[in-house]
C-alpha cells in the first residue's frame, strides 16, 4: 500500500511538470512570433521612409543645399511670422555694416540685436536726453541727431559728440558720410539757404540760395554725387523734386502732385512715389518712374513712400498699406502729424508687373501696427520696422 501512494505521487508531479515546461515552451513561441512581426513593421516603415524621399527628390536636394552653403537653414528657425524684438521706443533703424544684424539707438545706448537668436549687444553709450531724430550715414558709424532742438553729430567710433550750429531747420549726410547738408534761415540776406559743411560746421559751402520752402525733405540719387530736396509732403502743396550736383548745378525737376513723396532705387535707376490725387485729398497713389522722371506707372496701393523699402534687385518693393484713416483728414498729412495710427498690411509689389503678393495673413498680425523706418536685410529674409504707437522694433519673417 505504501508503494503505490509513493508511485501515485511521483505521477502526478510528472504530469505536474510535464504541464509546467509545456507552458514555458507556448510562452517562448508567442514571443518569438511577436519578435518577428516587430522587425517586419519596422522593415514596412523604413522602406515607406525611402520610398518618400525617392518621391521628392528635389525638394530633399534643395535642402541640402541649403545647408551646404548655409543659406535659409537659420531662417527656418525663427519662430514666429512676426515679432516685436524690442518693447520700448528705438531710433535709427539701420543695418550693422557687414551683418545682417538690425542697429539702433535706445535710452543712452547703442545696440545691435540678431535677427535669428535676438541676442542684443550694446555698442556703445552716449546719454542723449530727448532724441526726436536719429539717422546714420551710409556706413553706420557716424550719425547726426536732433536732440531736444538742436542737431548734433555724434562719432561711433570716438564715441563723441558735437553741437553741430544753431537755428538749422534740417540735416542730412552727404555722400561720403563726412560731411553734413543742411538747411537754414541766413536773416541778413532773408533767404532760406542750403548748404555743406563739416561735421562740426566749420567751412560751409552754399549749394542753393532763396529755397522756397519753409519745410522740406531731403535725399540723395544713389550712385551719384547728385543732392536733392523737396517740399515736405502736404496734401495743399504740389512737391516737385529738385535735384543738383553738389555745386547746385546741373538741376532737374520732377514730379509736382500734391503731397508728393519721393524713395530713390538703389541703384538710382527709379524713383517710387507717392502723392494725393486731389488737392487736401485723402486719397494716396503710389507709382514708379524712372530716373528722368519718364516712363511712370501707376501701382493702385495706397500708401505713402515713408512706408515702403526697395528690394536690393530693384524691381520689387516691400510695403505697408495704410488702414484705417478717417475719411474727414487729409493725407498724407494726417499720419505724419500723428493725429490717427494706421492698421497696417504688408505687401511685396513688383513694380514692372504691378503684381502684389501679402507677405502676412492678417489674422497673423497679433495687434494694430502702425509702421514706419522700414529696413530689409541683405539676404532678404527679414523686413525690419518700427512701430509708431510705442516706438518699439519689430521684424517680419520674409
């Protein structure tokens, strides 16, 4: 009796067992099938990922062109279409010779700020107390500025500066950079001159005697040592452009509409303008001429030059069009004076074609803008401005 309880329980330990090992081996099955089908979806998704590739071929060759030579990679990084870069109010937008780096001045300082990291860089520090104007000549290392009511020019390098004279209405750079033109009023003769002197105002050059205009704007026919001056735009005043050489020779007039507005190409070759359709009109017309002041074309955007930039390849310009205006207030004399803020819209305007292409939805926009001091950078990929409401530097992705 006592053998067969033994041998009773050796049996059912071995089937015991037996069920045990049989488990462990289904186990190892379902694994090793679950392993396989893994490597065949991951195979499945790599060939998906080449047959992609395969199926765009220029698109994968243009971005890794980019990134061979550098251009458009960065550009892609920037987050955002649009975005204030400086809160607070800037002077002086210009290009950091050599960058494309945005440079301004600011509350005492000099700075410098990158498009792509907007890491800023003081420069230099020069306490300024009530700036109303600020602009830098064409290498960015000098600049002349109204200060309170008086007009300065200030040396980067030297981190100086001078008091240029007193009782001038208006200055301006000439083309080398090294010396001021201005306008003032000579009360011996009772003439409104223009002249040229150095920076500190020593040994002036009259250019023009009796200039008719109690107000005016200045600017200079690129590539060329010609100097020209006009009405400051006013919707009651037909602007023509006077333009000389630096000796007040050689004279050319163009234009003539009300309120007209002048922004020379780069290369000298046109002239963008804007001006009023009607005397005190409401109504802006932009336009481009070429430098004779023949071949004009009408461009149908209303806007002002004062919001506008050329393009380094001469044909197209970037703009903002002027929103929101009163129908009751004349133009453009309403948004210089600041007595209404405009809703801007951005545009890419071909002048020989007249197409327009909006550089950014409006529902993109984050708040009403009103710009003006608009800069585009070398390469093209940033529009840079500033917002007139608060003074604040913003860049557009291009």
């Amino acid at each position: 009796m006592k053998e067969i309880g033994l041998t009773k329980q050796k049996i059912l330990l071995i089937v015991l067992v037996s069920i045990l090992v049989l488990a462990m081996i289904m186990l190892t099955v379902m694994f090793i099938k679950k392993g396989k089908k893994t490597d065949k979806s991951k195979n499945n998704k790599k060939v998906t990922t080449m047959k992609k590739v395969d199926k765009h071929t220029g698109q994968n060759n243009a971005q890794n062109a980019q990134k061979a030579t550098g251009k458009g990679t960065e550009s892609n990084l920037v987050k955002g279409k649009i975005t204030k870069l400086d809160e607070g109010e800037v002077f002086g937008l210009t290009l950091r010779p050599g960058t494309n780096k945005i440079m301004f001045y600011k509350n005492g300082k000099v700075l410098s700020i990158d498009p792509y990291t907007e890491k800023k860089v003081v420069i230099a520090e020069y306490p300024f107390l009530k700036v109303k104007e600020f602009f830098w000549n064409q290498t960015a290392d000098k600049a002349i500025v109204k200060d309170f009511d008086e007009y300065f020019t200030y040396d980067l390098g030297n981190n100086l500066a001078n008091k240029f004279r007193y009782g001038i209405d208006i200055a301006f750079w000439d083309r080398s950079g090294n010396k001021v033109i201005y306008k003032f009023y000579d009360k011996d003769s009772r003439q409104r001159k223009v002249a040229v002197a150095d920076m500190d105002g020593t040994n002036p050059k009259i250019i023009f005697s009796n200039e008719p205009y109690r107000r005016v704007d200045f600017n200079l026919q690129p590539k060329t040592n010609r100097f020209c001056y006009y009405p400051t735009p006013d919707a009651r005043v037909k602007g023509t452009l006077f333009c000389s050489d630096m000796e007040g020779k050689n004279n050319k007039e163009y234009g003539g509409n009300y309120g007209q507005d002048y922004l020379w190409s780069p290369d000298g070759q046109k002239i963008l303008t804007s001006y009023t359709q009607r005397e005190a009109g409401n109504r802006l017309v932009l336009g481009v001429m070429n430098k004779d002041g023949g071949e004009f074309k009408g461009l149908s955007f209303a806007t002002t030059v004062k919001k506008c930039v050329w393009s380094y390849n001469n044909v197209d310009v970037y703009c903002a069009m002027i929103g929101g205006a009163p129908l009751d207030i004349m133009l453009p004399n309403g948004w210089a004076e600041e007595k209404f803020n405009s809703l801007d819209t951005f545009w890419k305007i071909d002048t020989k074609t007249g197409k327009k292409e909006r550089l950014i939805e409006l529902s993109d926009i984050p708040s009403a803008i009103d710009s003006e001091q608009l800069v585009v950078d070398p390469e093209e990929n940033f529009l840079f401005f500033r917002g007139r409401r608060d003074g604040s530097l913003w860049r557009l992705k291009l």
